[in-house]
C-alpha cells in the first residue's frame, strides 16, 4: 500500500523541498494561521488568513505547488471580510501527511468533505488552480452541499483535450534532471502572471524541488461528461489563459458555456497557466460580491 501513497524521495529531498515551500509562504501577508486538520487519509496542514463574517473562501493549488502559489491574491479574497483558508493538497509535496492512497475522484473528495468538516466551513467558496480547479469541480459532482460557488482558472483536460506535446514536454522536463532546462520550461508554461518577481522566484524554487524530490501518487485529471458538466448548479467562474499550453482555451470556453447552467467565463488574453495577478484578483472578488449579493451591483 505504501508505494500507492505520494511520498519524498528521500529526507534530503524532504528538507529541501520543504525549506523551499517555508521561504516561499513568507510572501503570505501576515498575521497567518496554521492548523492540521485530521481525516482518515491523513492530516491536512491549513493556511489561513483574515476573518469577517463573510462566507470562507477555500483555495485549492495545483499540482506540485503549495498554498505558496497563492500569497499574491490572499489579500484581494479577504477585503470584503472573509477568511481565506489554503489547504496543502493530500498527497502533494508539503506539510499534509498521508496515510492512505488517494486513487479516485471519490477519494479526493471525500478527502476535501472531511478537511471542510473539520474545519467546520458549513458553507463556503471553493476556488481551484489546474489540479486544484479538477479537484473542485469534481467535488461538486460529489459533495456539492457545502459549496457556495466555484471559481477555477485553467484546470487541465476538464473542459477540453491536452494541447499535442504537452505531456511528453512535461515529461521530458521532469527526467531531464536539468535545473536550467526544467526552469526554462515551467516560465514558459506559467507564462508572466504580473505578481512580485520575488514571490513569483520562490514558488518556482517549491515546484522545481518538488518535480525532483517528490513522487507524486495521485489519479490523473479526467475529462468532464457533458452530463456531469450540465449536473452542477453551483453559481461558477472558470477563468482560462489564451496562451495557456495545457489546453485550448478557446474551445474550453465555449464547451462550458453551453453546458454549465450558471457560468461566467473570461479567457485572459496572453495568460499562460499561472494565475494572472490583475484578472484574479478583479474577477474573482467580484464573483463572490455577486453571489453573496444577487441583483446589487
């Protein structure tokens, strides 16, 4: 069962990675607070920011990355008084410690349901990145009782196909071993975000260790059903890269559009598959603003 469970390479990979993720979550605004959260698939490590009465707000980062990768938005999702939570994704290269494989998209939400009820978020704001935009998309096919909205920005092969060439890019990335090589393609992949170049260096430092340290044992994105697609009610904003090299964004768009009853979408003009700064945080705190407050502008 154990090599079914994502795990460090080794404890050198360990401290590096998890030094890396440390100088990387300084970029967090402060003051932050830190809980573990037992499930039954391990305890998952909480980041959190903010407080209020408004609905929480729950991020869910992508695939080899940490709650790192949000610390430029984290301030524009709690102005309107909310708390913004981050979780270290179970079976991702950070502080959540796993106990049990994760093998399904059963799995994962059930997973996400426990972490939710631990953190006793009885209603709340879900908003994913690439794996982390699947991995809320489908927990609203699974668990969606708890879900207030849906944000998402580029969640891979959901909506549309893999760009030809993506995944043997990436795996030519990872074997390569070549820091210089691997570094060059993952700036092309995320393309200019507009976020501190600092904070922007430190995430890449995280996934860059992690794509080498860390072996990643989690159930591969899958494409959506138009019937799963027209199944969620939830008020959603997917938010897609017009550059992205992941998947066309053009043809994502217009499948979500016709088939997801409550939707609003934008693809961001020369946006590759990192969150743009100035979009994000106009569209999704607006979103909110939207669904929380139906006919005021």
């Amino acid at each position: 069962m154990t090599e079914q469970i994502s795990n460090f390479t080794d404890d050198a990979a360990r401290a590096r990675i998890l030094s890396a993720y440390d100088r990387a979550m300084a970029y967090w605004p402060e003051p932050r607070g830190e809980q573990d959260v037992p499930t039954r698939f391990g305890s998952t490590r909480v980041h959190s920011y903010g407080a209020g009465e408004g609905t929480p707000v729950l991020l869910l980062h992508g695939q080899s990355a940490t709650p790192a990768e949000w610390a430029p938005y984290v301030e524009a999702l709690a102005r309107a008084g909310r708390r913004v939570l981050a979780v270290d994704r179970m079976g991702e290269p950070g502080y959540s410690v796993q106990r049990l494989p994760i093998g399904s998209a059963d799995d994962t939400a059930a997973w996400l349901e426990e972490t939710l009820i631990g953190l006793g978020l009885e209603r709340v704001h879900l908003v994913g990145h690439s794996y982390g935009g699947c991995v809320a998309l489908q927990h609203a096919l699974r668990a969606p009782g708890r879900i207030v909205s849906l944000s998402v920005y580029d969640p891979p092969r959901a909506f549309a196909p893999l760009k030809p060439g993506f995944l043997l890019s990436a795996v030519v990335a990872a074997l390569s071993g070549s820091d210089g090589f691997q570094r060059r393609w993952f700036t092309r992949l995320v393309g200019d975000t507009g976020a501190n170049a600092e904070a922007a260096e430190a995430g890449m430092r995280v996934s860059l260790e992690a794509i080498n340290g860390f072996r990643i044992r989690l159930p591969q994105p899958q494409r959506m059903s138009d019937e799963e697609l027209r199944s969620i009610k939830i008020p959603t904003l997917v938010l897609l890269g017009g550059a992205d090299r992941v998947m066309d964004s053009q043809k994502a768009e217009a499948r979500v559009r016709r088939l997801i009853p409550d939707v609003r979408t934008e693809v961001v003009a020369g946006a590759g598959h990192g969150i743009p700064l100035e979009t994000f945080n106009r569209r999704v705190p607006e979103f909110l603003h939207e669904v929380e407050h139906p006919g005021i502008g």
